[in-house]
C-alpha cells in the first residue's frame, strides 16, 4: 500500500482498530500477523529520535518494515524541535506518519525529558508539530501525540487545543494520569476532550475484546481504539475472537520464522498467547521450552497443527 493519506480513513460512524506502540513488541512481525486480523493502522515500538538520528546501526535495529506493512505510523520519543523533524524526514519514504510519545510515564523517560513530561509543554510540542509539518514534504503525511491526561482536565484540554491549533493529525488519549497504572480508565475525561476538538480523538487503555472496542466508542465519540496488552494475549482480537484462535497462533509461528524473530520474542508471543487457554501445568511446562524446535513439537502435540 502505498502512502495514502490515512486521514481518509477517519469517518463518521467508523472505529479505527489501532495497534499501540509496544517497547519490544509492536514490531514489523507482531504488525504483519494483527494485520490479518482487522486492525487497521500500527504503530512501531517508541524509538528515541535522538539515537535514531545518531547512529546507522540504532537506525537498523530499530526500524524495520516492508512494503505490506501499511498503515504505518512510527513513534518516536523527542524532547526537541530539530530532532523529531529530523527523524520524522528520514522515515517519511517509508511511513504514513509520525507520533510523538508524551504519555511514557517510566521514570527514566521523565528523567531525560521525555515521554508523560511533556504534556506540561504545550508551547514546545506546538513547535514540535509546526517543525515536522514544515520539514517533511509529503502534505499527508500525519504528525499525532500520544498523551495521558492532567488531573486537572483543563490543562489537557488546552494541550490539545493548541497542538489542533499547530496542525497536529489526531490524538491519542490514555485515559489516565501519570500516576495511575491499573486504575479504571477515565472515559469522561476522553470525551470531554474528544468534544473540545475538531480532530480525530483515538482512545487508549483497558481495552481487551471487540465489546471494549464498541463500548469505548459509546462512552466517548472516539474516532478510533487503540490497544496493546489486549493484542499481545489476543492478536485476533480485532477480528472479534474471544481467545486466541489456533489458527492465528500458527500464524504466528510461520510469520516469525519467516521474519527471522529472535527465540526470546518468539516464545514471549505464544506465552501472552496461550496464557488464557492454557492449565498452570502446562503453562510451566511452555514457558521453560528454550529452542524454536521445542516450541512447535510442543504446539503440534498439545494442539495439532
């Protein structure tokens, strides 16, 4: 797919199914195997652009992607204008758009300025927008944020409307503090914001199963549903799967085989995979396997193939 302007995507009446960004996880293997089952746009793990720019080899090893893998929205974490315009044009041949990460709560982030921090910077991240948009040539290429909110809803709503103001694409809203980690998520506070703005609102947290997809959608007015720990213990969740369907987990061993995934991440999937459908037995059992070849003798004789 060539680089069409996501934007048409956004209509009326119409969920977006999103692929989060996943440290480790939402990589070009994972992307190609949720692909297959209805989600619509992915975003690749958060890169920090800084590194990026900085050496050919974090460059490599950080991005990878091919021709099938579209939508693609990369992510990066910037704390400069310069930077993320910089790494935004040198991913643009190969992406639909770009994310800027404020929603990291991870004390190291917040340490180097990075991350949740900078929902306190509307100024900067208005500069950060304006200088992708000038910077990146192709008109539909998109500039989004990832955020989570203040305890003070005005402050987010003003953080908003200014980077709308800046030319921002869309954003997506976690619907927690900095400080929360498994409290409920505040759908109120998504939809007052999803009011407060002319933009694509894409909401973000607890969603598990196609009914959260719908449900989120009826609490907020969202024009999309972004998911992550949902999507690793059911890729197929998109699809309207309850568990992961045995035909999906096949998928994913023929994908990453044939992506060259490293074991460790191989395995990871499949223990996020079966966690659901799998006795404590014979989790312990599948999760001290440590060769692919003990991985598929092990499905093939617990599942067949």
């Amino acid at each position: 797919m060539d680089s069409k302007n996501i934007m048409d995507m956004f209509e009326k009446g119409r969920v977006l199914k999103i692929c989060a960004p996943m440290v480790r996880y939402s990589k070009l293997a994972f992307r190609s195997l949720v692909r297959k089952y209805d989600c619509d746009i992915c975003f690749t793990p958060m890169i920090v652009a800084a590194d990026f720019m900085r050496s050919i080899k974090a460059r490599d090893s950080e991005f990878t992607t091919n021709k099938a893998d579209r939508p693609l929205i990369v992510q990066f974490a910037a704390k400069d204008a310069m930077t993320l315009a910089g790494a935004a044009s040198a991913v643009a041949p190969f992406s639909d758009g770009v994310d800027l990460n404020c929603g990291c709560p991870q004390r190291w982030a917040m340490a180097e300025g990075y991350g949740a921090c900078l929902i306190n910077k509307p100024e900067l991240l208005s500069d950060m927008v304006r200088q992708v948009r000038n910077q990146v040539e192709n008109p539909n290429y998109t500039v989004s944020i990832k955020i989570r909110i203040h305890k003070d809803l005005k402050q987010t709503v003003d953080l908003c409307q200014k980077v709308q103001a800046a030319g921002v694409s869309w954003v997506t809203v976690h619907g927690r503090t900095v400080d929360e980690r498994h409290q409920p998520v505040h759908y109120d506070a998504i939809r007052t914001i999803k009011d407060s703005l002319s933009i694509p609102v894409i909401a973000n947290g607890d969603v598990k199963n196609l009914r959260d997809v719908e449900s989120t959608y009826l609490r907020t007015g969202v024009d999309g549903v972004m998911a992550a720990r949902g999507l690793l213990a059911n890729p197929a969740m998109f699809a309207g799967y309850e568990e992961t369907p045995l035909e999906c987990v096949w998928d994913w061993v023929d994908i990453a085989l044939e992506h060259g995934t490293p074991f460790t991440c191989f395995h990871h999937h499949l223990i996020y995979m079966l966690e659901r459908v799998s006795s404590q037995p014979e989790r312990r059992v599948f999760n001290a396997l440590s060769s692919t070849s003990a991985v598929i003798e092990y499905l093939q004789k617990t599942y067949g193939s």
